[in-house]
C-alpha cells in the first residue's frame, strides 16, 4: 500500500511550502527518517524525512511548486510494488515561487506591490529589501514624470505650485552676510 509523504508544516502561520529540491529520485530505496526533500517557506529551508522504509514511488510536486499544508507531494512504496499514478491535487499552483526576505514581503505588501515584478540581487535571485525599495523609487520616479508630462519643463520649472515653493532659492534672495550662516544652519 502506497504510503503519501505530506507538505509538513514547519512554522505556525504557514500555509504552504515551497519545494526546494528532491534529494532522492523515483525508484530510490528510503529509509525511515532518512532525507528526501528540502522544504523552503518564508523563513527557513529544512529537509523532510521519509515517514517509512520504502522506495520513492512517485513524485506530485516538482522543485519550485508551493504546494498548501497536508497536500501529498509524493509517494512511498514497498519494495516491488507498483503504484497507479496519482494526478497532482487541484489546488497545488503550477506558478514558480517569488524568492524574498520576509522584511521584503512585508514592504512589497504594505506598497501593494507584486514580488514578481521586482528584481532580485540577493543570493540565488532572493528580493531583498533594498530591490523593494528600488522598486519602490523607480515607481515614485515613473509617476512624477508622468504628472510633469514625461518631459522636463524649460528652465527646470517645477509643473506644481508645491515643487516651486519647495524649490526656491532663499538664499539667493539674502545678503551675503546672511548667506553663509544659512548654509551653515542646514548643515
């Protein structure tokens, strides 16, 4: 009888697990408590031991599928016996999983940003904080030329009341005198 490995659940607010990669291949003989899978969620990577003795038998998930908590995603057989293939459960995504830091997740979903459009310089392509807030600069840049009409104003005038007071010389307005204690206080 074929025995189902299950998608553990590591963490206390995990939903799902990410496979990472397989150590063992179909028809590779298992013992229990022997590793045969490595398990990423947004913390941690760990491996999965075999519930029995066995031989992998089948395969549902393959490396990068985030598959939900106490879905099968793969199955265990005795020695010489066969198994009916068994199709992937419905609700597994067939999507790859965004790699982020979790401070990462927490800035793209505070923004409203979807982690899939963002670029990734950590290790292994992993966003990071800082690609978030990248992105998030690029973004604020994109609207503002927007709202300028996407082309600089002669003279760099600023296209808003607000931008023109914000950028306004005091300075050369003042004596001499009262120029170089300015510079001074905005230091």
């Amino acid at each position: 009888m074929a025995i189902p490995i299950i998608m553990p659940k590591f963490e206390m607010a995990q939903e799902s697990g990410t496979i990472a990669r397989w150590l063992k291949q179909v028809g590779d003989p298992v013992s229990k408590g022997e590793a045969i899978l490595e398990v990423e969620t947004d913390k941690i990577t760990m491996e999965v031991e075999s519930p029995a003795d066995g031989v992998l038998a089948q395969v549902l998930a393959e490396p990068g599928t985030r598959v939900p908590i106490g879905q099968p995603i793969a199955y265990l057989a005795a020695a010489g016996e066969t198994i009916a293939p068994t199709p992937s459960p419905a609700n597994v995504p067939a999507e790859r999983a965004v790699k982020a830091t979790p401070i990462a997740q927490k800035l793209a979903a505070e923004h409203g940003i979807d982690l899939s459009q963002v670029p990734g310089t950590g290790r292994d392509g992993q966003i990071t904080r800082q690609d978030v807030e990248a992105f998030i600069a690029r973004q604020r840049q994109a609207g503002q030329a927007d709202r300028c009409g996407g082309a600089a104003r002669a003279g760099g005038a600023p296209a808003h009341p607000a931008e023109r007071h914000a950028t306004h010389d005091r300075a050369a307005d003042e004596p001499e005198h009262a120029r170089s204690s300015t510079v001074q206080r905005q230091r």
